[in-house]
C-alpha cells in the first residue's frame, strides 16, 4: 500500500524544466530573427537615405541657382513695377491737369495752348508707359529663353559625362592592350638578342681579351685600335667581319616592327688626352665608336639598325688607378637593345 502511493506522488510531480528550456531558445531565436531583421533594414535604409541625400544635394544646387534667377527676375520686375508705378501716378496727375484744364477752355487761347502742352506731355507719358511693359515683356522672354538654356546645358552636361566614361573605358582597353603587345615586342627582342649573343660568344671563343658583363661584350680598344688612335687596326677586321655577319643573319631573322639596333659604345681610360685630332677622351671614344659602325655598314649592316656613343672617362669599370685598371676601361661595348 505504502509503495503504491509513492508511485502516485511521483506520478504528480511533473518535471517543467525541459518545457522552460525550449520556451526560452524560441524566445532568443525570435529575438535574435528580429535583430538581424532590424539590421538589414537599417543597412538598407541607410543606403537609400545616402541615395536620396546625394540627389537631393544636386536638386538643392539647381534649386539655388533657379531662385537666384528668381530674384533677380523679381528685383528686375518689382523695379519696372514701380516704374510703371510712377508712370501711373503721373498719368493720373496729368490727367486730373488734363480735367483741370478742359474746365479751362472757356478762360481763353492761352489755356488752350496750356491743354496742348499738357496733352503731348500726357502722349510722352503714355509713350513711355507702353515702353517700359514692352521691356517687361521683353525680359520675361528672355527669362523663359535663359530657362531653356539652363535645361539644354543640363541635358548636354549628362551626355558629356557619359561619352566621357566611355571614352575612359576605351582609353583603359587601349593602354591594356598596347601593354600586352610591347610585352610581347620585348620578350621577342630578348629571345634573338639570347640568340646572337650565343652565336657571338661561339665564334670569339674563350678569348682574353673579350669580355661578357651583363647584357653587353666588352672588347679591349687594343683589340681594334693603336694607342691614341681611331683608324681600325687591320688585324682587326676579321673579327669584325665575323660579327657583321653574324649582324647581317640576325637582320633578317628578327621581324621588321622589331625596333632593334646594335649600340656601339666607346669609352676610354681616365687619362687625359689633347692631340691636334683629338681634343679630349670624349672625342676619342666617340670616333672609335663611329669607325666600328662605319666598318659594319661597310660591311651590309643597315645605317638604321647601328648606334654609336662616346662616353670618355666618365664611366670607367674599374675605378683604380693601375695600368690593369686603365686597360679595363679602354673598351669597346656592343649591346642589342631596342631604339
């Protein structure tokens, strides 16, 4: 009996803690579905407002510039309004004159020709009121003419706007593609100066007297030239001969809207030089340069595909001042590169 009303109580005690839970999560679901519900609509109001605040300062700009000429229609008008004011006013007073002197007549001639007077006086002021409502008339056309402008000029300035962001785009397009295509001009220059810098380096073998620094061959000037001097050694020539013609095979390998040229640059030591044919380094090494490249043309190397420079001293390999550093920096460079 005592275990049977033990089971009744624990049948009465109903456990609410689960039901409290899920009431609780659906009430923050809820509150959190309504958070991210004000959110979004505050994201877009914000974004409308941003919209309607940018035109609405635009609609503010004409607005201000249309009151301007609002007001200075209506000072404009408020000063012919208180002229034909005037004029009115003195219509009147002439006409009163005008009255005055009709009940005058009976006095004699000389009020007649008073009342003449007074008349053509009253013809002037009609005259001059007709005038002045012509030029009112007058300024309002020009007002609605202004008006029709403005619009024109508005409606002009938006197509303006939009044929200029076309042209940008355009203009972004053609830069993107010249970009590309000047890539490709100088990948193709680099892959046939690799090219002949290879066969060059063949045929001068592994000489003393010839060097690679970077992108150039470097030549002894003792390898072309005497001491002081600018005339082609004649033992000079076979070597030259052999890159002319190596010169003259490339020409025809690399296309024709490749702008290449073969830059021939002279430089000499540090040591000053004043002959009677030569004034200074400057000028020795800039005649080096031009005997080589006249040999080349000489040879079939076309004038436009050859460059000659004269540097001096002024850009020495080796800044020392021993007789190994002098001999380093007489040289004779050759550089493929672009014109």
């Amino acid at each position: 009996m005592a275990g049977a009303l033990g089971a009744a109580r624990r049948d009465r005690s109903i456990n609410y803690w689960p039901g409290f839970v899920d009431a609780l999560s659906t009430l923050l679901l809820s509150i959190v579905f309504l958070l991210s519900v004000f959110m979004l609509g505050q994201f877009f109001l914000a974004r409308e407002i941003s919209t309607q605040e940018t035109a609405l300062e635009r609609l503010n700009r004409q607005i201000s510039e249309l009151t301007d000429l609002l007001a200075l229609e209506r000072s404009t008008r408020r000063s012919l309004e208180e002229n034909v004011t005037g004029l009115q006013t003195t219509l009147r007073s002439t006409e009163a004159d005008r009255g005055r002197l009709q009940g005058m007549l009976e006095a004699g001639s000389a009020a007649d020709q008073r009342a003449g007077q007074l008349g053509a006086a009253l013809e002037s002021e009609k005259q001059a009121t007709a005038r002045a409502l012509s030029q009112v008339e007058l300024l309002n056309q020009q007002i609605a003419a202004m008006r029709r402008q403005l619009a024109a000029l508005e409606e002009a300035l938006a197509v303006s706007e939009s044929r200029d962001k076309e042209s940008q785009a355009r203009i972004a397009d053609l830069g993107s593609r010249l970009n590309v295509a000047l890539a490709q001009r100088v990948q193709e220059l680099a892959r046939y100066r690799s090219d002949f810098f290879g066969r060059l380096r063949q045929i001068l073998g592994n000489r003393t007297d010839v060097r690679i620094v970077g992108d150039r061959f470097v030549f002894q000037s003792e390898l072309f030239f005497e001491r002081g001097q600018a005339a082609l050694k004649v033992e000079a020539m076979p070597e030259l001969d052999r890159i002319a013609a190596l010169l003259v095979e490339l020409e025809r390998q690399i296309p024709p809207d490749i702008p290449w040229v073969l830059r021939v640059d002279g430089h000499t030591d540090v040591r000053p030089i004043n002959t009677p044919q030569f004034r200074s380094n400057w000028a020795l090494s800039a005649a080096r340069a031009i005997a080589v490249v006249e040999y080349l043309i000489s040879k079939g190397i076309p004038p436009q595909r050859l460059v000659a420079a004269g540097f001096g001293e002024f850009q020495p390999l080796d800044p020392a001042t021993t007789d190994e550093a002098y001999a380093r920096n007489r040289r004779i460079e050759l550089k493929l590169t672009e014109r």
